[in-house]
C-alpha cells in the first residue's frame, strides 16, 4: 500500500443501490486508497447520514407492509392439483408410495420457490419489509418468505419431512396442526443454540492452546515451497474468486499472463489487491503462493510466509501473535454454525434444482441422441440421454448433456409451453442410501399378488424373508374379514352364502378342572327364547370362576373377638385343648406355603435373656421350618448398641457387674458378668456383658482349645482349669497391658422337635391341606436382641399345594356351611374367560350359577355372526380369519358392446371395459356377460423389485395390516456432520463416521455381480486386491474404470489418516484447508485460508520416528522436523560423517493431541492431563524454554510478542545453548533471568 496519501485525488461518484455489503467494499476502498484518517472521517459522515435518514424514514414493520402476493392461490391450487394427480395414480396401483411421497415432496418446494419469487417480485422497492431484507440490515429472503409466502415443508421429531406443508404465512395465521408441526423445528432451535454456545467456546480454548505460541519471529524463512491457490467452484457456480484468494500473499515464482506472456507478479513480491486484479484480468488461473504451511522457521512463522496483516492490510509486523488471531478467528463464529446432524429423508428441494426446457412453439421433436427408458423418481417412464446432444423443436435447437430426461419419443408432436426436456444443472455425486417405507392395508379383504412372484430367502438363523422378484402389485380384494377365535369350528363351507345373524364359527369354551361355578357380580345375562328352547346369552361382564378344592378346619370352631379370628380345638381325654390366631383375613389372596394360623402355645421352650442361639444336630429349609429334630444350645450375652461420650461411663473393660447396675450414664444392665465396651473416636458404641468366670492365661499357647469352641465337660482346657459342665470359651486380649484373660461362659442346652398337635383339617382335594409345621424363630448363629429373651420356635398351620395346584392361589372365605354356624375355609378357584370385547361375537351360557360340574364340561359356547349377507371365503394360509364378500364389495357396470375384459382379469379405475365403458373401480371381473361386467372391488399396491413382501397370495388382512416394505435408494443425508461438529472432527483429526475407502495403489476396477453382494476388486498389472465393503456404504465407481492412488471407491467422507498415508503431507494439509472452509462458507462466514492454515500447520508440524538411525531418538518418538535435523548433525560430528539419519513417517495429530504434545510442559499442563504431563516432564528432566505465550504469563514475564518480542529476543541471545533439545540430557544447563 502506498505509505502517501494524495489528498486531492478524488473518489469517483457511485450511483447505485449500496447495501451492507457494497457499504462494507466502499470503505475498504476508501481505506487503502486514502488511508485511516480520512477512512475514518468517512465513517463518520457515513454514520451521520444514516441516522439522519433513518430518523426521517421512519422504517418501521406492520401488518400494513406485509402484502401477499395475489398469485399465491393460484400456485397452490396447481400444486395441490399435481399432488391430487399423484395420489390418483398412486391409488391405481400405477406408482409407488415412496413414488407419491418423492413427488408431494417435490411438488411443495418447487411451490415455496416459485412463490418466494413472487413475493420477492410484487414487493414495492420502498417497502419497508424489503429494505430492511435486502439492504442487509435485517432479516432475510426466507423469513420474508414466511411472513408473505408460505411457511412450506417441516420435519418431524425424527427428521423425515412431513408431506403436508404449511400452506399459510405468518399474516394470515396458522391453524393448530400447522403449529403444532412448527413446534419440533422450534424447539430443536432452542435446543442447539443453547448447546452450540458451550462447545464453541471449548473449541476456541483448544485451538488457543495450540497455536499460542506461533508468532511471527523473522522476516524471511527462504523457503521455496508453496501452495497452488484457484478460484473455487460449486458446481459450475464460482464461491471463491483467484482474487480473494491470492491478494495479501507471496509469490514464490514469478505470475506470468497467459495473454501477454509478461511477468505480473514476481517472485517474493507481495500481491496487493491492484495485482491480484491484474491476475485475474490476464486469465491466471492458478498461482504458486507462499503460506504458513511452507514455512521453514523451526518455531513461529517469517513475515513472506504470513503475507499482510488482516487488520491493515499491509505486511504483517515482526512479532505479531498471529496463533492466537487464527484461533480467534476460527472460533469466533462458532456460534453461528449450525449444530445440527441433518436428517431431512433426502427429498427437499429436489425439483427445484432442475432446470426444464419447454417448447416455444407447437411443432415435432426431434433428437437422434441414444436414449434409454428409466422410471423417474415420480413413477414417470421417460428416456434418459446417455451422449450428451441437440433436440431440435421445429428450428429450434436445445443442447442436453448426458443423463437429461426427454418426456416425449422423436417424432412426437408437442404442444405450445409443454416440458419437454428436464435436466440437472449441477450433477450432485450425492450420497445414496437404501431406505424403507412400510405399505400399510387401507381396506380388509383378501391378499392376491399380479405381475410377480415371491422368492424365498432362509437366513443363518432359519428366518425365511420374502422379496417380489419384479414389480407387481399386490391387490387387495375387498370383503369382510373376520378374525375367529382359538380352535373355532366353522360352520359354512367355502363358497356357501349366508344371511345376516348366521353363524359362521363357533367355540366351545371347556373347563379342564371340575368344580362348583360361581358367576362374578358383573355379569348381565339375559334368556332368550329361540324355537322351542330358552338359551342363556351373555349381555355384559367377562369371566366366571370354578371354585376346584376347598380347605379349612375339621375339629376346630371359629371364634370371632375384637382382636380377631381364631380356631379352637377342644380338649378330650385324648387331646388338650389348643388355640390357633388366623393370621389371615376374609377376601385375601394367599399362595402356596402361606401361613394360616398360628398356635398359641404356653409350653414354648423360650430363654429368659439376651443370648446367642448355635444349632447342634438341628436343621432346618429356608423358611426356618425343622426338617430334623435337635438341640439348641443358647450363650447368654448382652449387647447394648450406644452412641455416647466415653466420658459418660461408669465401668471399666474387664469389670465385673451386677444385674440392674448403671454401666454408662442411664444404661443399666440385666445380667451378672464381664464387661467389653468398643470406643471409636471417644464416642461409645457397643457395651457387652458377657457371664461366666474370668482367668488368667500368662501362657495362651498352652490353651487346648480356640477362641468361641464349646467344650464339654470333664475336660481339661488349660494346665488347673478344668470345666464341670458345658461352656463357651471366650479369650479377651488386653492390647495395651499385652495380657490374654480367658473367660469360660455358662450356655443353656434345649432338645427342639416337631410339636405334635391335634388340629385335623379336611380337603376337597389329596393336592391341598393344612399342615402343621414348627418354625423356628431365629437361624444359627443369630442373636436374641431382647434383653428379656423370648420363645425359640412357634408352631403354625401352613397351606400346602402340590401337583397341577402348587401354581394357583388361594381365597379366604367366610361361609355358613352347618346349622347356620360360621366357617372359614380357603377355596382354590380358576377364572375362566368366557368373551372378548367384539361386537359380533354371541356368548351362549350351557350352565347355571352354583352348579357343580365335571372336568371337561362346556360352560359356554361363543358364536361368530355375520354382519351382512354374503359369500364366505375362506382362508387358503393356515390362519383364523375368514372372508365374507358381501353385495358392497361387487360392482356391476353395464356396456354398450361385448365386454373385451374376461373373467379374473384385473381392471384399474378408468381402464377401458368395452367400447367407451371404462371401469368405474380397481378390481378383478367376476363376471363378464353379452353386455354387462361384475367387478369385484379391489384395491392396487405397487411394489417393486426387492420389495420385503409381510403377506402371501391368499392372505386375508385387516385394515391397518402391514402388507410390505418397499426398498428405495436415496440422497443420503441421514446423519452428515455438519456444522461445528464437522469442524471439530477435522481439527481433532478423527476417523469419520462410514468414512470412505480409497484406492491404496493406481489400478483398474472389477466390480463381480454375486446374489446380493457386490465384489470390488483392484486389478494392476499382476497384483489383484479385493477390497471389502463394509454395510452401508455404496461403491462409487464402475466396472472397467481407472483409478488412481487415494481416489475413493466408496461415498462417504474421506479419513485423513487414510489420506495421509497415500498421498502425503501436503495431500492432507490441503483437504483439511478446503473441508473446514467448506463449512464456515456453507454458513455464509469468511474467514482468511492463512488462519486456517496456522492451526494445520501445527496439526501437521511432528513426525513419528520410524528407524533412529544412528542418533539418540528412540523409535516411536514424535519429534519436530527440526530436531531431527539437529540430531543428525550432531551425530555426524560425535560418531561419524556417514552417521545414518533416522527414518520417520509424518503424522496427524489433533488439536488436543498436538496441545499435549508441545514442547513447553508448562502449557500442556495448563490444557488437559496436568499431573500426567508434569510427572512425565519431570521424570525426563524437561526443559521449558519459555517461548510461547500461555507459559510466560503463568510465571509472569512479559510475552514475547508485540512489544515483549525484542525484549524476548535480547534474552535469547544472552544464552548459549537456547532451544536445545534437553529431554536426552546432553545439553547444558543454562539460567533464565
């Protein structure tokens, strides 16, 4: 930029429309044409003027300035035309309904595009609405579009679109569907802003912490390296002009015109915006130009590799923290990219993109290009150009390229204005996908297959799929279909006429078990005479239970109190009397092993005191019920559970107590003994007062017993001690005085058995009774935790089942069964369901309430009855349903001619019947007279190849049936990364999700056709390689093509591991470049290659030793190219002149990965992992030369950058061995201050 401002040069006059965008070059110009002082002086006049206007303006929005444009009904009753067409056809069975989805899809955005134009052309230029939209300084084309237009298309809650679109606008007001279907997109709005704000604001920090430490340190590395800049292209539309791309770079080689063949730029000169003009004007289409990512300075970049500073526009400044700009400046916009995972089904704006060539005149085509017939995506059959070439309508010429459509045959005469040709202008490699959408049965009636055949597949597992071999349609004839209930009789044969209220089927509803019936509350029957008999018909209510065995007390009789029931058997000479608590109550429901009752027993052994209960011969199941008698030996012990201070006692370990003595502040005990008290912490929290005699033991080895053995009596335990009777001993160590105390504990022995008693109960049944069992209250080795014992067992009356019963439950019932007296019994009963819910089934009742009846009676018998009178057909697939064709489902057409259908041809609605009858409905003829036809109604599914069939030929299904799902590729965009979390997969180096495989060698295609799989093989020269192709992925090249090294084979987005591999370095550093650029300018964000290049330079700056040659490295080490250059001279002075440079692959690292790989240890400890990187620093005896920035405001110095740079620089010069690898120890220790 010239340094010089001529002040009286003059800016030219502009006269045109400026809006924000031509505001924004207005200045840019003025800046470096004028400099920053009149820039500024302009800005400010700029600013005036525009609130001066604004003021007087008085823009404001109301629903005055929101005008509809009058076309608008018009657009929308055409398209809904389109779409009634479609569903025409679709309802004949002539396409598909993905066919009929694609084209409703289609139809609608075409509409929204074409009404979008119409408002855009009926605004009035001073509208407020439009000024605002068009000059940039608020809103946009699509939300004018939703004010005035239409709303359009939405997605649902999964991301399929839903194919009724919004056909209002926001001034006419939406009706609640049409809110309701607004609703998802809203709140996915919602959602993604408030989750987007948190992950950009980590991506900013991580690519901070990667390129902060990246200044510009010199003014030329000399590298002679480059990048090759070009214009960029979607398409055949230009996005990046060469303009944009190479103003404020280097030129490592002369730019010469292609047109004048002189030198334009040259070589190291700085391209400003005048030259890169004049590059664009010479028709340069590619320049070498120099780029950080060339840059040969081992640490920062030179000021020829960086090129202009965005902020002035001229060379960039020695010492400028350009790291710390990029990375600002790809983080920054992160809020405005989009978060989302698209998933749209991939059928908007499909139409919209073709481009269509209509006749200009009423005349014939003609076209000699080669053509072949397809089946469009809306069911249309038209011819498809393979060469690209001319049609000719009248003398009229139109050039198609390959892969256009042509609607009509040569020859053919097409009207006026007619579509005759469509084509895509921007060919889309798009992903495809296969995809399902299920065939759902809009009608009952029977299933017959036209036009294909079923193939059967068996799987692994024995699973057999069914797929249609071609496309057909799968006809559903129309009837009435029944569904009859489990082992029904049918009682019409097939082909037989009924009338209304005829029986078709009738079951039998048997009880297997015999017993007493008893009808529920619930049901309503009522008689009806039929003939000469009365039948019983069940009206309401489902169920009625048989009652199969009884239980309950023989000798016992039942007494009621107010604390309860219970059973007393009186006392005879032979039997005292017992008493037994019921533990149940009337209406309960109880399983097998419930207990009944319970004995009140004052014989109970029980012990008097806190204790411990240890078994001794005695078992027991796991309910604690004796299976073998034995004895019970009980310790008595007890154990106070406090929490008090230990200040608070009032005895010592080791004393001993008498009953009712205070041993801690209000804690008395209940037995004579020895105390134990466990103190945690000064807080008191068991206190045990164990009886018996206490002894020294000054020699514990000498003791012939353990620690809690009981011993018998007579033995001799310990030299002078021998016991009387039978004992527990306990050993109690003193830590602190070192002794061992020997305490030897009185036990109580009691002998348990089964109690014998005397209650008698009766059964209905040998596989139910009341059983007396003893159950004992504690297991072995529990603890009495009352201190005023209690009893050891109890005994209990236990309902018992077995055999086919031990499953059921029983009810607890109280009864009058004798001289009006009062029994309680448990019944065991079985409900048994007599009817579903349906309206054409009749229940007939064969039995009475109350009567008993034998295993294998029926108790009813369900009836199915026809609706209507009609033909029954039945089922030819082992399934319970049957037909009933009624006169509804036929139709009859007279003809004035013979017909020239015949019977058990299929007709669609609107096909010639004879003469000029056309059918007046889908269906197949029945009948077909001199001069008349019966149809039967049908209705036609188109399915194509491949279909997965869920039906077979002579089904019957129900409305709502699943019939088939039909296979159909399309767009992928299920699932495409978008957006920031597109960007941070590239910057973190990750393996894309299905990512693409890419040819490993240059070589020819095979692609090998087996049944349903395709074989991919790589042919050169001798060498073949089949490469597998994971699900889900499709091959995007033919049999017979060439490719080349690291050209994919597959859709899907590219490794760039993979890349990396195959094609190198610069390979990689530039997909990465164009991949992330992608996704900011698909957001409409501009952001300089050069800061996207800082970040990969640094993602791309270490290499992995492969073979350490003759230096110190050490093979799997990721070091910088620079180091290894080092440690190669170095090992060619130390050892030799032919030392061996090591061998090395460069590497990928992510931002993270690249943050934690730093050479400064004091940086990556203040990102991530800290301990682990300042434990591994430490232990290699890593040296932190201070050069970024993080790591010099963390110990307090002054950055070295702006300012702080030669400040910086004058310390390194000061130090002798500055930079020096360290972490292998032979390189000096030198002080910082």
């Amino acid at each position: 930029m010239p340094q010089t401002v001529k002040t009286k040069e003059t800016y030219e006059f502009q006269n045109s429309t400026i809006d924000k965008k031509k505001l924004s070059g207005l200045m840019l110009e003025i800046y470096e044409k004028y400099g920053s002082a009149r820039a500024s002086d302009v800005a400010d006049a700029l600013k005036n003027l525009g609130f001066h206007f604004a003021t007087k303006a008085g823009v404001t929005i109301s629903i005055e300035d929101l005008t509809v444009p009058e076309d608008k009904k018009d657009l929308i009753s055409s398209a809904e035309e389109q779409i009634e067409d479609a569903q025409k056809k679709f309802e004949r069975g002539d396409i598909t309904e993905v066919e009929r989805y694609n084209k409703v899809i289609d139809t609608w955005s075409e509409t929204t595009e074409k009404l979008t134009e119409k408002v855009v052309e009926r605004f009035n230029r001073l509208n407020p609405v439009y000024m605002m939209a068009f000059s940039g300084a608020r809103g946009n084309i699509s939300q004018v579009r939703q004010l005035v237009g239409m709303r359009g298309l939405m997605a649902d809650s999964q991301g399929q679109i839903i194919d009724l679109p919004i056909k209002t606008n926001f001034k006419e007001g939406l009706n609640v569907t049409e809110y309701i279907i607004s609703s998802y997109g809203a709140r996915k709005g919602l959602v993604d802003t408030a989750l987007k704000t948190a992950d950009s604001g980590y991506l900013t920090r991580r690519l901070v912490d990667v390129a902060q430490d990246v200044t510009i340190r010199a003014h030329d590395c000399g590298s002679k390296r480059g990048v090759v800049v070009h214009a960029l292209f979607e398409g055949e539309k230009l996005t990046v002009g060469i303009v944009e791309r190479v103003i404020g770079r280097v030129a490592v080689e002369d730019i010469i015109s292609l047109k004048t063949k002189e030198v334009i730029v040259k070589r190291n000169e700085l391209i400003d915006r005048q030259k890169s003009k004049l590059i664009e004007e010479h028709g340069v289409a590619s320049a070498k130009v120099r780029s950080p990512l060339v840059c040969d300075l081992p640490y920062g970049i030179c000021q020829t590799c960086y090129g202009w500073s965005l902020t002035t526009n001229t060379i960039v400044d020695i010492g400028e923290a350009i790291g710390i700009i990029a990375a600002q400046s790809i983080g920054e916009p992160g809020t405005q990219l989009t978060m989302r995972t698209f998933h749209t089904g991939g059928v908007v704006a499909g139409a919209a993109k073709r481009k269509q060539i209509r006749s200009p005149l009423s005349d014939i085509l003609k076209f000699d290009i080669p053509v072949k017939e397809i089946r469009t995506r809306y069911g249309d059959t038209v011819l498809q150009t393979t060469k690209e070439g001319k049609i000719k309508i009248g003398k009229d010429d139109f050039f198609l390229p390959a892969g256009s459509q042509i609607r009509f045959k040569s020859g053919a005469k097409i009207e006026k204005d007619t579509v005759v040709a469509e084509y895509t202008e921007i060919q889309q490699k798009g992903l495809i996908e296969k995809a399902t959408k299920d065939i759902i049965s809009d009608h009952s009636g029977q299933i017959l297959f036209e036009g294909f055949s079923v193939d059967e597949r068996r799987d692994r597992q024995g699973n057999i799929s069914k797929t249609a071999n071609k496309n057909g349609i799968i006809w559903i004839m129309e009837g009435d279909v029944y569904n009859l209930p489990a082992g029904s009789k049918l009682i019409p044969e097939d082909g037989q006429h009924v009338k209304v209220s005829d029986i078709l089927a009738e079951t039998l509803i048997i009880s297997e078990r015999g017993g007493e019936v008893r009808f529920n509350n619930d049901l309503v029957i009522e008689e009806v005479k039929v003939g000469k008999e009365k039948i019983k018909r069940l009206i309401q209510g489902r169920e009625v239970s048989i009652v199969i065995a009884r239980v309950g007390a023989e000798n016992a009789k039942l007494e009621s109190t107010k604390q309860g029931n219970s059973w007393k058997v009186k006392a005879t000479k032979t039997n005292p009397e017992e008493l037994y608590t019921i533990k149940v109550v009337p209406g309960e429901t109880i399983e097998n092993k419930s207990v009944i009752a319970e004995l009140v027993d004052d014989g109970v052994m029980a012990v008097t005191t806190a204790g411990e209960i240890r078994y001794d011969g005695l078992e027991v199941d796991e309910s604690r019920i004796i299976t073998q008698p034995g004895k019970i030996i009980f310790i008595p012990e007890e154990v106070h559970y406090l929490s008090k201070d230990v200040s608070l006692k009032l005895v010592e370990n080791e004393d001993r107590v008498k009953a009712g003595q205070e041993i801690v502040k209000d804690v008395f005990t209940h037995l004579d003994g020895f105390i134990e008290i466990k103190v945690d912490n000064d807080i008191i929290h068991e206190v045990i007062v164990r009886p018996g005699e206490l002894f020294d033991i000054p020699e514990p080895s000498l003791l012939k017993c353990e620690d809690e053995e009981i011993v018998k009596e007579g033995m001799e335990i310990y030299p002078g001690i021998k016991i009387n009777d039978t004992k527990v001993v306990t050993l109690i160590e003193n830590e602190e005085k070192g002794t061992v105390k020997l305490l030897l504990r009185p036990v109580q022995t009691f002998a348990i058995e089964p109690k014998k008693v005397f209650f008698q109960g009766y059964s209905t049944d040998n596989n139910i009774a009341l059983l007396a069992v003893t159950q004992m209250l504690y297991r072995d080795g529990e603890r009495v935790r009352n201190f005023n014992g209690g009893p050891l067992s109890k005994t209990s009356l236990v309902l018992t089942m077995g055999g086919d019963l031990s499953a059921l439950k029983g009810k607890v019932e109280i009864g009058k069964i004798v001289d009006s007296k009062q029994e309680l019994q448990i019944i065991v009963q079985e409900n048994i369901v007599l009817r579903r819910e349906q309206d054409t089934n009749v229940t007939q009742l064969l039995i009475n309430n109350n009567d008993h009846i034998a295993p294998g009676v029926a108790l009813a018998k369900t009836q199915v009855l026809a609706r209507s009178n009609g033909e029954v057909s039945l089922s030819t697939q082992q399934e319970k349903r049957l037909l009933l064709i009624t006169i509804n489902d036929l139709i009859k057409q007279e003809t004035t001619i013979k017909p020239a259908v015949k019977v058990g041809d299929f007709v669609k609605l609107g096909d010639k019947l004879a003469g000029g009858t056309e059918s007046a409905c889908s269906g197949q003829i029945v009948s077909a007279e001199n001069k008349s036809v019966i149809i039967r109604k049908g209705r036609p599914y188109l399915v194509n190849a491949g279909a997965q069939l869920q039906c077979d030929q002579g089904h019957l299904v129900q409305r709502g049936d699943q019939l088939a799902a039909l296979i159909y590729e399309r767009v992928k965009t299920a699932d495409i990364v978008q957006g920031l979390p597109r960007v941070e997969e590239l910057l973190e180096g990750r393996k894309p999700k299905d990512a693409a495989i890419l040819s490993e060698f240059n070589a020819k295609v095979k692609i090998i056709e087996e049944d349903d799989a395709r074989r991919l093989i790589l042919a050169s020269g001798e060498t073949e390689q089949e490469v597998s192709i994971p699900p889900g992925l499709n091959v995007i090249v033919e049999n017979g093509q060439a490719v080349k090294i690291g050209e994919p084979l597959t859709d899907g987005p590219a490794n760039p591991h993979d890349i990396l591999n195959l094609l190198g370095i610069e390979a990689v550093q530039q997909y990465l470049l164009d991949e992330v650029q992608k996704v900011y300018r698909s957001q409409g964000v501009e952001i300089a290659d050069k800061h996207v290049e800082t970040i990969i330079r640094q993602m791309t700056r270490k290499v992995r030793i492969e073979d350490a040659g003759d230096t110190i490295l050490l093979p799997g080490e990721l070091v910088e190219l620079a180091d290894i250059k080092k440690e190669t001279e170095k090992a060619r002075k130390l050892i030799s002149k032919d030392a061996r440079p090591p061998a090395y692959k460069p590497i990928l690292l992510g931002i993270t990965k690249a943050s934690l790989n730093t050479e400064s240890f004091i940086s990556a400890a203040s990102f991530q992992e800290t301990t682990r990187i300042l434990s591994e620093a430490a232990i290699q005896g890593k040296k932190d030369w201070l050069r970024g920035l993080k790591e010099n405001v963390i110990i307090g110095r002054l950055i070295p950058a702006g300012t702080g740079y030669l400040y910086s620089r004058a310390l390194e010069s000061n130090i002798p061995d500055y930079g020096q690898l360290t972490s292998e120890g032979f390189a000096a220790e030198p002080s910082l201050n």
